[in-house]
C-alpha cells in the first residue's frame, strides 16, 4: 500500500519525531510491557523476548503469566507498576470493557509520559479513540494496532499489524511490531487500525458465507466442487475465501474444511467482530445490510454450538441434509 | 482448472469422436449460422467471420442482420433454413423463453444431425438440459457455453465460455469458441456452462454489495478509501471486486465508478443473473440468504432507474447523504 | 371485504349471467367434477357430497379414488371424460406444472362450452391466468379460486375461497364454493385469487419469523413469554401469528408449538408458497428482501428436516441453545 | 394481560408496601419532577399538572422550561435540587448516554431515598438495570417505564407504560402513570419494561417493512390496494400495521400514508428502537435475522432523507418506479 509521506509542520513536532525516532531505531534491546498472555499473546510475546527485549508481563492467569517467566520475562501483579518499568506496552485482550478497564488502571496507578502503548487487541474504533484520548491526557502517547493472521500469524511471527495513529507514532512502533509481524500497515489517525480490521473483516464474513451459498448452489446444480472452484477463481467470483479456505471438505486439502473445521479463524471471532460492525454502523448510520446478515447467520451458528469451529463451518451449516 | 481426462467407453463413442475432431480440426473454414446479433452477438459473429468462417446470421432485427451482411454474412428470416446451412449454431439471445422458442422453430423446420448447437444466451441451467434433450432427440448435438467478460470482451474476442456437455463435445467445439474468446472451460456435463456461470456471478453480486458496504463503513468511520482498499487488497477480505472493480470513484481510475458507473457490467444483467440463480435454488430447495438478499438490493436498484449502470452503482445507493 | 357492485355492459354478458345465475342457483343438484383428491381434496370433495351434489371424480392414486367412490362418487380413468360429465369442475392439485398438464390433457379431450372449471390449487398467477386463456379458448370459463384453512377448513367446510374472475363469475361460483368454504371473497380478475394468496402468505411467514426472533429475543433479555406475548397483542406488533399460533411452546395450548409443532401449517407449504412469491417477484421485478430472507430461511428448515412440522417451528431452530 | 397476583413473602415486604401504597393513594397532590420537556416530555408534564400535581422541572433548553413554568411548574438549574424537592422523578431523555449521564448526575448531588425514580426514555435494557442499581445503591427506588402512543398519546393522556420493576413498585407509579397514560402495563422486573417495548418495537418495525413489500408486490400484480387490505385484514396475513396504518396512500384515509407519510411514528425513531434491539441481539447472541434486515433498510431510508416521516414511508421507498 502507499504509505502518506509524513509532514513535518513544525519545530515540536520535528523534535518529537527525532526523539521517536531515536527510541525506535536505538540498538538496544526495550523494555516492553505486555498485558493479556492468551495463546495470541503468549506467542507474541514469546517472539519479543527471542528478538532480545526485555519483557515485563501481566495476566489475571497465573499459569499465564508463569509460562511467560519460564522464558525470562518479569511478571507483574499490577498493570501500573508494569507499565512504569516499560518503555513500550502492549495490550492484548478479550473486549471493549476489558480493554477500557485496564487502560483505567493503569492510568489510575500514573504513568511515564515516555511510555508507549499500543493496543493490538480488536474493539470497537470508538473505544480506541477515547482510551487514546485518554493517555494523551496523561500526558503518553497511544496508538491502536489490531491483529491479522491468527494464532499460527502470532507463533510465526507473521501477523499483519494496522496501525491507527500519527505517522510519526506509526514510524515508531513499526520496528517493535516488526518483532511480531511481516506486515505492518499505517491506516490512518486514531482508531483507524480498529476501523479497518473490522471493516476488512465484515468483508471476509460475508465473502465466506456468499461462498458457501455459492459452492452449495453449485454442488446441488450438480456441478463437481473442484471443477466450480477453480472456475470460480479464474473468474469474477474469486476471492481469498474461495482461493485460501474453500468451505467444502476435500477442495483444498490444508483447508479447515478438511480437517472437521478444526483450526482456522473461529467462529466466535468473525461473530465478534461482526458485533463491532454492527456496533459502529448504528453509532454512523450506515446500511450494511449483507453485513447484518452475515452477522445473524454466524450468531445462528454460534446457537447450534459451532462457536469454535472455523467460520467456513457455514457451508456445513446451510448445506442440505434432508430437502 | 483440472480438465477431466477423456474416458472412451465404446466403439460408437469412439467413431463420434474421429468424426467431431474430423471437424472441428479440419483446415477449411466453417459454415456456422448465428441467432442474435445484439452488442454481444454482433461482435462474436464479427470475430467468426474475421477468422476465416462463412457466417449465417438471424436478428429479429433487420438493421442487425444488415449490420453483418455488410461484413459479407448471409441474412435469413427463418432459423430453420439457417440451420440446414450451418456446420455450428450459436445463439446469443436474451432470456430462457427466446432461447426455448428459438429452438422450438429450429427443431420444427427439421434439422441436420451433424449440426452442432452451442447456446451462448445466459438462462437457467434446467432450460439448457431441456433443449439438450429436444435436440438430441432430433438427432443433433446441443452445448450450453454462456459467456462472461461482456462486450468488451465479445469485440476483442477475449470471452471466457463456460461449456456444459460432454469431454468430447467440449473438444469439438473449442476450436470455434477460440475464435471469439480466450478461455475455453470444460464445466460438466449439460447445463454445467449455466450452472457455473450463475453460481460465480451470485457470488460476485455478493462481492460487490458487501464490498460497497464496507468500503462505505469504512469511509464514515474515517479511513480514507484508497488506503483502505490497498488494505482490503492485501488482506483477507479481498476478491475480485475489490481488486478491479472498486465501487468508490477515483479508488481505481479505470473502474466504471471514476465515469459515472457507464459501462462495465450492468444492474440489469447482474439482476437477471440472480434472478436465474433464485429460480434453480428455488427448484433445488438450496438456502441462499445472501444471494436472495442481493438479488432484492439489485432490484431496488432496478425500480430505481439505475438498470444500465454498472452493477457498483450499488455503493453510490447505500452511501449515506442525509444521516 | 367491499365487494364490487357488478357492472353489466351488455346484452350479451346480461344474458351469459342470466344463464350462469340459473346454474347456479337452481334447486337440484349439480354434477360437479373433482380433480385431485389428497388430504384437501378428499374433504372438500366429500362436503360437496354431503350438499347433495353428484360427484366425478379423479386422482392418480387409484386409492384415493376409491375412498370417494366409498362415499357415493363416479371414478374417472380420464380427466376430459369426467369434465364432460361435469356443469363445474374443481381442480386441488399440487403445484404449477400439474395444474397445467392436467388441463391440457382436459382439453385435448374436447369439452363441453358450458362446463365451469375451477382450480382451487395454490398456482403462479401468471400459471392461471395461462390456463384461463386456454379454457376461454376452448369456449368454456375458468376461475382461480385458492383456499386458505389448511385440512382443519377443508374437513370443516370453513375454508377461505380466494377468488379471481369477473364479477358474474365470481356469483356464479359462489354457491358451490359455499358447500366447501365459509368466506367466499373476489379478489378481481383472473389471476387475482392466486396473487391474494401468495401475498397474504408472504406477510404470514414474515410475521411468523419476525416473531419467532421477538419471541426468542424478549425471552432472553428476561421476559416471561406469557407475559410478553399479552403485551404484544395489545400492542403495535400484534399479529395473527401473535394472536392465534404463537410459536412458543406453551403460551397458546391450542397452538401447534404446544404439541411439538405438529399439524397446522406446514414447513414445506409455506416454504412453497413463498418460493410462488419469489417468482412473481423476479417476474415483475419487485423488491422483497423481508420476504426473499423469509423464504430462505424456511428453506434453511427444510434443510434441517422440518418439512412437516407447523411453520411456527422456526422459533425451536432461531431459540439459541448453545450460545 | 394477566397481572400476577402479588406475594407478600415478609413482614418486611409487607411493611414497605404499605408504606408505598400510603404514598401512591395518598389523597393529596405530589411533587413530581420532570427531566425532558421536549414534545413528549412536555405533554405529558402538562397533563401531571392538570390532574393537580405539583411540577418541578428541567430541561437542558430554557424555552421548553418557561413553556411548563407558565402552566405552572417550578424550573430548576440543577437536577438534584429537583430530585430533592420531589416525591418522584420522571425522566423523558432521548438516549442512553443522556440517561446515564443525568442519573450520575442527580445521584452525585445527593437524593432523598424516599423518591422514586420513573425513567420513562426509550433506551437499552441492560442500561435501565445499570441505572437502577446506582439509584438502589443511594437508597432510593428505579423503575424503567418506556411508553408507546407517541406524541399524541402523550397530549391525550393515552400512552401505554411499560413498567419493569417489582409488583409493589409497579403498584406504587400506576396511580401517578394514570396521570399520563391509559394502560400501565407490568412487564417483570428491572429492565423488562424495555425489554418489552424493545421487542415490539422490532416485531412493529419488521411487520411494516413486510406489510411494504406485500402490498407493493399485490399491486404489482393487479390487485387492487383497498381489496387486498380487506383480504389480508380478514385473514392470517393481518397485524396492527395493517389494520391502523396501512402504508399504501388511500387505503386508510387517517393514516400518515394519506398524509404524505406525516406524523405518526418517524422513521428516526424506529430506526433508534432498532438500533437498541440490535445491540441487545448483540449481547445476548441471539439471532435476528428479520430485525436485523429492517434495521438495515430504515437506516437505508434515513440515509435518504426520511427521518422525519412516519415509518409507513418503507412503502413509497420500496415501490418501483422505474423498473
């Protein structure tokens, strides 16, 4: 993508870039905070720690927590004192409430103004926004940088990071997130990194569940899964869900599909953020009625108990059994 | 795409293939009569002649038939006579009715068993096989083979046909189709080609609506539109519509939303399409939530006035101007 | 309903309803001719019986036929055999195609002008208006007259005639219906009896979904589903499925929910009706997204196996009991 | 609908019913606060007035106040100073954040915890609860009682409530609602009075969309407007939408489709009742396909200019003009 060439509009702003700047390309290894150990963050942080820094860790698991200091990081029982010890802090976590409440805390318990947090977990661009408003308020710099790429894209280290914030802010984080991805994208102001990974994924619900409807379709007309799939994606109906994670069992062998679903993108995650869509298209006024759909045909399945089943279990769901 | 391997099963099959590859690889050019000569029609049936065929051509219009008269085609007012004159039909016509009816004289005025018909008109896959049928009963030989890249496409002969019939059928004519297209498909056995096409074009119906949706939410969220699309393009919610046919003018410069949506593929034609794919889902008993809902906003947007834009027009009806 | 004051315009309609109200109302029994003899069928074909009319009757279950036969009726091997024994001939029959076939086989036959046919089947509108071009053709007159009650109005002699023709058919009609039904409405011209029933159908499986969501909704943010279901039928979302088949079982003990969702109105019959809509909506071109997301979500059910259960049984697959 | 029949389950239970019985019977005129003086908020402040109340009031305008202060009322800068001065409060807030913030707001002022607190808004259930918690926790008493009936049901003193809270408190605001409305209706508790009016807002708005889509698509096919209203009222496609408010113009000459689709219920107003719907959907997870797609299309009309018209306005958006 085209990144935006930074402007530099005054003497304090260049004087923060170089101090940015200087934080970011010094040598040396950081302390990094890091909130939030679940199996994305435990991978996360994991990588930090094999690309030398020095990691100070929190979960409300204990196991969590001593899993990470198995691997040399310092574990907190406090999200202040961690943040106080942490040049850089990232947050990795549930929820809108949980994301809002930790930040609380720790600017509860005061702050670095140095200290530099970045919030990967995925929520509501509006939360984003007011957590940041938040600590600039204190007086520390805030950036949102949600996740693409899963639990396997965290052990890999090859998330794709989106980045809302400043380009100064961007060029900052870019190379401890680069510790964690391959790929790390600057989406704009504040709350922009939110916006687009909720976006591209309301995208991605709805070209999977279309998808299913289609290879479904096909199958029933009587077509042979394979043949359709690759005309599908030699044609105008191609997409990353029909090329990467066809829904139908046995068209891509390292897909989901033909391993029962297991693996992949859960279902409980594209309904989650199909809920943040729904939420910020209510907050804006904006029709999104393919978006809605998707939305209540994954919550459906989230009522017959797939919600740990990767989201392409939709074809499974809609195929006809017994009409 | 895996073709399948030819599977020769009998002497007289065996015979049948000598005499199609006899002619349809045979040197000369062909006699090959063509039965609607609309923007679509008339470009093919140019094509046919440019390559070296003798064209037999049939409009309900005058001033089409002359239009390829004037490029040294035969005129005729009977489709039967037509037919006893061709080696190849191709009919190009606009709905399952024309299509029925057209045949229905054909067959009437009695046929010759060595013609072979090639439909090209988009219908629904059960009309195919049912005109296969008549056909074949008459003796002759019939391949649904709709299209898709529209007129631009039909004027540079570089049309994909999705062929339904079988592996030896689809041999013969592969060679005439190569004349007015560059991707020659093998979909299955009769009424295959449809089936292919109207499941890939739901899907792309699909891909668009959800994509102006997106990329609208996007926008009133804040992120700016070309940005987000590089995003989209690299992520997971990417497809074909995102890639080339971006519904927001100015993302992509050649897309029909930088000319007022003119040109590229109509609202009229996407929501024939989806009305085909509603009927035989309707018949197979195959949920299509997405799909149906798709086909209702191209409707709307049909009562609207917009049939002759570019089905991305969509974006342009969602977008909010007053909330 | 208001119904129309009817107009006569000329001597010669003056004289054709002089002749078709003798028909009708004379004192003595009717020779009246029954295609169609399932559930609905054998019911409606027996109340006419027990009015004293003569039946003729015809199914191709030689079964069915003999349970009639039981009851006093002529069994037919032929459908233009019974019509010209018969002054009206009624029509309950599955679906488009064999309503269609039935009458051309009725017509090859040769009738007689002064036989009054009736097709009380639930057909595409345009599927009947065909047949009354075709009867009127033949010299003979033709009305559709589709029944809502299900069995329970068919066994009771309490359906709801829906009919279209012109108002001095409509009266001539009127008085053999009434041995079947309790509500006799015209509707308008030909045609119009079936598009009632289709677009009162589709508002019925709309407002049985939307309930079912309501329903499950309030009963998960705490209401007791008595207690809501008394204020929603004295309130704004009040409704026949509201009042008469709420799908919760329990609230209504006379409704279908209350006995495991058997009897009442079928999965398949609504899910058939709804397909009829859809047609006629592609057809006219008329946006129906509430009712195109109807009809696929009952197509979902029949999926799932609930073909035979009351179409109230959408609330048992929406009521989430995993998330 | 079936009150329950009250249990008096303690001494201590006993005691506090006679205390607010004694309260609610009293002979003599209370002091009411009231918080909101818009449209609604000022009518039905005004009927308090007539019936004898004493009125202590705020808005955020000071025009809406003087309006009250010249039929009577005491205006105040400061809810609290209100609070203090009243036996019970109601407030008439356009949403949940207003709500919130004017409870914080009363409570960090200090309150007499023998006022009682009636929130007559329209906002999120799970809201209300969070309110009557913190209005608990300072030791007065909470009870959410949204209304139906609109502007006009507030000047004529016709409005519904819809009270959650327990049977003693319900017992206790019915005599000071009776001043405001006819029907007082006792939901469950906290929060069920807007879980209640959530619900049959959504059944409302998704009975209209479809009432829309089923007249349109009758028309379309032929059938007269007023007839087909007299058929679907008569039979199982009837609900309040088409028996009060009919959105076709001429079918009801007294509904706002008569009147250009103004007054009634705006658009704007359903649209914010399905917003709170969707998000409580969002909560509980619990599938809305319907409401969900009716939501989308409100916001579609909103997005077009409509929010002022009554919600009937669904009809002339949907109906086709030019396809």
């Amino acid at each position: 993508m085209a990144f935006r060439v930074m402007s530099i509009n005054s003497l304090k702003q260049a004087t923060l870039l170089g101090e940015l700047l200087a934080r970011s390309f010094s040598t040396g290894p950081k302390n990094i905070g890091f909130v939030g150990l679940g199996n994305m963050g435990h991978a996360m942080a994991s990588n930090l720690i094999s690309k030398g820094h020095k990691l100070h860790v929190f979960d409300i698991s204990a196991d969590a927590k001593d899993a990470l200091k198995a691997k040399g990081a310092t574990t907190y029982d406090n999200v202040s004192e961690l943040s106080k010890a942490s040049d850089f802090v990232v947050t990795m976590l549930p929820n809108n409430d949980i994301v809002a409440n930790t930040y609380d805390s720790i600017l509860a318990g005061g702050i670095n103004t140095s200290t530099f947090f970045i919030d990967s977990s995925t929520i509501d661009p509006n939360v984003a926004k007011a957590v940041q408003q938040k600590v600039k308020a204190a007086g520390a710099t805030f950036v949102d940088a949600p996740v693409s790429g899963g639990v396997p894209g965290a052990k890999n280290a090859t998330l794709t990071f989106m980045v809302g914030g400043t380009a100064d802010e961007y060029e900052t984080v870019k190379g401890i997130l680069e510790g964690m991805g391959k790929k790390i994208t600057h989406c704009g102001g504040y709350g922009m990194g939110q916006a687009a990974k909720v976006c591209n994924n309301m995208m991605l619900g709805i070209s999977m569940c279309g998808l299913a409807e289609c290879m479904n379709l096909a199958i029933r007309l009587g077509l042979d899964p394979k043949v359709f799939a690759d005309i599908i994606n030699a044609s105008t109906g191609r997409s990353w869900a029909s090329e990467i994670n066809n829904p139908v069992p046995g068209v891509i062998p390292t897909a989901p599909a033909a391993n029962s679903y297991a693996g992949g993108f859960a279902t409980g995650l594209i309904t989650k953020d199909l809920g943040i869509a729904s939420a910020v298209a209510t907050t804006t006024n904006t029709p999104i009625p393919l978006g809605a759909l998707t939305h209540q045909i994954y919550r459906t399945l989230m009522a017959k108990g797939l919600a740990n089943k990767d989201f392409s279990v939709v074809y499974d769901f809609i195929k006809n059994d017994k009409a």
